[in-house]
C-alpha cells in the first residue's frame, strides 16, 4: 500500500519527512513512491488518502507493568478518591457489585490509595474489611510500593496491615489464571494500540513474561515487547544462558531491573539530605552490591536497568555504571544502562548521563502528579526535579513512558506533559524532541535501531495516524490531538481505513 495525502514525519533525520509512504508486502517500508507507482510485485496499487492527517512513528512506552495494567483495567481503583472516606466507599460499591455478579468468592484486589489518603483511616484493616463485606482485600498504593490488606486477608498471610517495598512485593496473594492473564493481555493489546502505542519496555515482576510467551506461541501479540527481569532472577538467565535480544519477531529479552530505592510519596526515595519534612529515604542495595550486579549482569551480556528516583539514589547508580564502564561498554552502544525515573537529579550528576552513555528513562506526566509532593519534599532542590530539558541540554538519551499502571497509559497525555507541564518553567522539552523520545529512541536503546522505530526503507513499518499535525500546530493544542489509526508491521491493529 502507499499512504499519500498528509503530513509523514519519518523519524530520520536524513529525510524527515515524506510525501508518500509506500510499505510492501512484507510490512516494511520500501523505496520511493515513484518507484512503486504501477508495480504491484512486492507493493500495491492500494493507495490510501491520508486526507490531511499525520503519520508519526509508532509510539512506544519505555516503562510498563503491562499485565498490572491489563488486569487493573477490571479491578478497583480509588486513585481519584479525595480522601479516606471516598477511598472506602469506591472499594464498597465494587465489592457490592461482585456480590451482586456472583463473583465475590476471590480476594478484592486492587489500587490507588496515597499516603495522604491512608493517613485518614484510624483502622485501616479493620475499615477495608467493613467496606469489602469480610471478603480478603489488598489495596496497592498507586506507586505499587506499599500494599494495604484487611483483617480477612490478615488471617490468611499474616503480618501487618501496612506493608512497604520488599515486604509488600513479597506477599503472597491469589495469582491470576492463565486464562485470566491472556484474556487480559489481549484486551489491554486493543486498548494500548488505539492509544497509538506499537512497542512497549515490560518491566512487569511476574508472570508478564510467562504471558506474552504463551500468547507468543500462537501468534497473537500485536506489540513490539521487550520484557525485562528482575535481578533476583540473574542467577537463573545465567543458568539458562538467556541474552539480551533473545525472542521473537514480537516478544524480546531486554535488561536486568534493580531498585535502589522507593517513592517520592511514600518518602523512601533514598536522598542525599533530608527531606524538607524528615528523613532520607531508603538504600535498598549497597554500593558494593549493586557493583557486583551490574558486574554479573554485564558478564552475561545483560544490561541494566536502574529504579532511582531520590538524588542519592541517582548518584549511586551513576557511581556504580561508572565503576563498572570497562565491562559494559562493549555491548552499550545498542544496548546501553538506564536509570528509570531520575526524578531528582543533583546538579554536579546532570552531566554525567551524558558523559558515561548512561539512558534517563523518564515518566513526564508524574511531574504533574506529583507536583505538590516534590515541592513540599524537595523545596529548591526541585531545580533538579523532572529535568528533561536540563538533561537534554547535557546530551542524555531519554526514553519516555507512563510507569502503567501507577499512571494512566497514555502516550499523548506523555506528548502534553513533556511539552506543557514542566515541575518548573524551562524544563519541558520542544515537541519534536519528545516525540523523538517517544518512538526513535525507545527501539535504538534495546538493540532495535537497524529495523525499527522510523519510517525509512528496510524498517518496519510501525506508525500511527494522528488527527493533526503535533509538530506545527500550537502547544497548547497538543491536548486535543487524537489517534486515528495504528499499523504495527504493515498490519493495521486500530482503525482500519477508510476513516
């Protein structure tokens, strides 16, 4: 097919934009329309009238929990309630509706509260309990590093009410089936491609996997994956000899993910001085551990992924990436170290990013949703807060995404905030920069460079069809912009033409 009639922005910088884009039948893009022009070989003569619209590439979020955010889709969440009353009211009404659809003999599981919101509830066991009718029920907080279990789910598990990091990771609660896994993923799949996204970074702890392979096998994922594991498997890839690269057309190994540290919320953000309201937050490894990681990792062709959000945090990882360059660097220049987060940069790191070839992977729209917060915590230290423009200036490599389902999954709504909500005027980024973070840069960073992520001959031809044209009109309007349609391989996966 060739599309013509609109806007196409390629994403290479040699021929940025196009006048027709002709894909051939192997779902990549193919040479010049002229050539193709009554050829129907390898293209066809199907032509299809973009009628002034916009193609970009494909977009891809560089930081999911994408089996979370499936099954979220269908449980409680009480991210929107404004206070510990509200919260236990939305957790009633749907375990009401569970009773009332006969599908209340399972754990309520669910997400959202804040510690603003929990702060308010004298009992939290026992008041989750009232609300869930006695049936088992665990809460997560919105950023997944805290967990909120009542008195039925207690007699069950055992330990406390309130648990954080490491503990609330490893409660035991029911596991979805195999059959509700798939059917969530399928669905989210649907969902994610109407967004426009083509390609995802799965950083999901468990089970993501296990799903995308199942679904693998019978050819029914739609995305580009390229699924992480967490470190505390590394003994088991080294077992079994998995790479980096490793996978399918769709399902990829990508990098070994750490936690240095926890959330700006919860205050266990592990910082450099106190916050402006106690405390330093959280080291969840020691620089002589995270090393060896790092060094183990490498030694096994893995690269690594950081969690880092307070500015210790930050600057270990930089210390230990640092310390260990001569092992990594053979493979960085496709596959290079990320820090996921960097919320809080201290200014003597901005440079370094840059300078040891180090990936700030970043989440715009928690800027916006955790303003209040980090002014409150950070106070003038926000001069580093959310720094995408700063480190930009600096040379980084960044790669955008959400963090689904702690946030919503949006890529237009990361397009908006990267741009327009800034913690702090002259950090946001210029459209085309965010864009480029958005679709360019997520595949060149997990050794996907040479065929996907633009829209040039011998490329895949992943795109989206957007209602106007994000580079020319004003930025104020990027908010109203909308998918029209989305083709992953030269297959439309999203509205389907004619529009």
């Amino acid at each position: 097919m060739i599309l013509h009639g609109g806007t196409i922005y390629t994403g290479d910088p040699a021929l940025p934009r196009m006048q027709g884009l002709p894909i051939d039948d192997r779902g990549r893009v193919s040479r010049g329309v002229e050539a193709w022009e009554g050829d129907t070989s390898a293209v066809s003569n199907e032509r299809i009238d973009l009628d002034g619209r916009t193609v970009v590439p494909g977009f891809v979020d560089s930081h999911v929990h994408f089996l979370s955010w499936a099954l979220d889709r269908t449980r409680v969440d009480i991210r929107t309630a404004p206070s510990g009353s509200d919260a236990l009211e939305q957790i009633a009404v749907q375990a009401a509706s569970d009773r009332a659809a006969g599908s209340d003999q399972t754990w309520l599981i669910g997400s959202g509260w804040t510690e603003a919101v929990l702060a308010e509830i004298a009992d939290p066991a026992g008041a989750l309990a009232a609300a869930s009718h006695g049936r088992p029920a665990a809460i997560w907080a919105r950023d997944r590093h805290a967990l909120w279990l009542n008195t039925a789910a207690l007699e069950q598990v055992g330990g406390e009410a309130i648990r954080r990091e490491q503990a609330a990771w490893d409660t035991p609660l029911p596991e979805p089936t195999r059959g509700e896994r798939q059917r969530a993923v399928t669905a989210g799949q649907q969902q994610a491609h109407a967004l426009g996204l083509t390609g995802i970074h799965d950083f999901e702890w468990r089970l993501g996997r296990r799903t995308w392979q199942e679904l693998d096998a019978d050819q029914r994922v739609s995305l580009r994956v390229t699924s992480m594991i967490t470190a505390e498997h590394i003994d088991g890839i080294d077992a079994v000899e998995l790479v980096a690269g490793f996978g399918s057309d769709r399902v990829k190994i990508g990098s070994v993910k750490a936690f240095l540290d926890g959330t700006l919320g919860a205050r266990t953000a592990h910082m450099l001085e106190p916050y402006n309201d106690g405390g330093t937050g959280l080291q969840l490894l020691s620089q002589p551990e995270l090393v060896e990681l790092i060094s183990h990792a490498a030694r096994i062709g893995l690269p690594v992924s950081l969690h880092a959000i307070g500015d210790a945090a930050v600057r270990s990882a930089l210390d230990a990436f640092s310390e260990t360059r001569a092992l990594w660097s053979d493979f960085a220049e496709e596959r290079p170290p990320r820090i996921e987060h960097a919320q809080l940069v201290h200014p003597d790191d901005l440079a370094r990013f840059a300078e040891l070839g180090v990936v700030a992977s970043m989440q715009p729209v928690h800027a916006a949703e955790d303003r209040s917060a980090a002014e409150a915590a950070w106070g003038d230290r926000c001069a580093g807060a959310y720094a995408w423009q700063p480190l930009r200036a600096a040379g980084t490599t960044l790669v955008f995404g959400t963090d689904a389902p702690i946030s919503p999954l949006d890529p237009l709504a990361t397009l908006h905030a990267a741009v327009n909500a800034p913690l702090l005027a002259g950090h946001g980024l210029a459209v085309a920069d965010a864009l480029t973070a958005m679709t360019v840069t997520p595949s060149a960073i997990v050794g996907l460079g040479r065929r996907v992520g633009r829209l040039s001959p011998g490329y895949a031809a992943d795109l989206v069809v957007l209602n106007a044209d994000p580079l020319t009109i004003p930025a104020s309007a990027l908010s109203s912009v909308e998918v029209v349609a989305t083709m992953v391989g030269g297959r439309w996966v999203h509205g389907r033409p004619p529009w």
